[in-house]
C-alpha cells in the first residue's frame, strides 16, 4: 500500500470510529469498501501507536463487541491527517479541472465556468 492510500484508510477508519465509536471491523469494512483484514491491521496499528483504545462495549449482549475510542493522541493525529487529506483532495480537483479545461478547449467547447 502506497504511504497516501494508507493515510488514506488511517484517515477514515479514525474519523468513522470517532463518528461511531461502537462500529464493528465488519462495519467498517463495507462503509470503507475496505478489506476486513486492512480494517484489522489498521486498527491494530492505531491502538500501538496510542491513538485508539479498546474497550469491551458493556451494553451489547455479545461480549466479543468492543468500542473504538480516539485517545487524545489519536485526535491530533487525525486532525493532522484530515488537513493532508483535504491539500491530496484539493489537488487532485485541480488536476482534474485542468484535464477538464484541456479536454473542453480540444473540442472548441466554452468554459462553463465549472
């Protein structure tokens, strides 16, 4: 996995967790479109690094049910990684306005002002 794709899954594995702290690896993995194993690697990785707790989810009959909780460590770190996420987002919208542009010119088309 490339560094960019990596802090791309870091990123919303701890912005889901922090939206929903009581959401299953299995859950992540379809909100994500993520494999289960790099939803569970990825996890295991946060909670090394102290930026994700675990802990049992107390009101869930099944006892295997765990919460994810950001540590305060873990917040600035997706603070950090949503502000690189967002420069990654904004250059790839320029690139492809740009691509856009050319392509428009290429066909005599009028810029519509995108």
């Amino acid at each position: 996995m490339t560094r960019e794709v990596n802090e791309d899954v870091r990123f919303r594995v701890m912005r889901a967790v922090e939206q929903n702290p009581n959401v299953s690896q299995r859950e992540l993995s379809d909100q994500l479109g993520v494999s289960l194993g790099i939803i569970n690697y990825c996890l295991h990785g946060l909670v090394e690094k102290g930026h994700i707790k675990i802990r049992n989810f107390r009101a869930s009959p099944n006892k295997l049910r765990y919460a994810y909780v950001l540590t305060p460590a873990g917040i600035a770190e997706r603070v950090s990684l949503t502000k690189r996420f967002l420069k990654r987002r904004m250059a790839e919208y320029d690139a492809l306005q740009a691509e856009i542009e050319a392509l428009q010119e290429e066909l005599g088309e009028p810029d519509r002002g995108a």
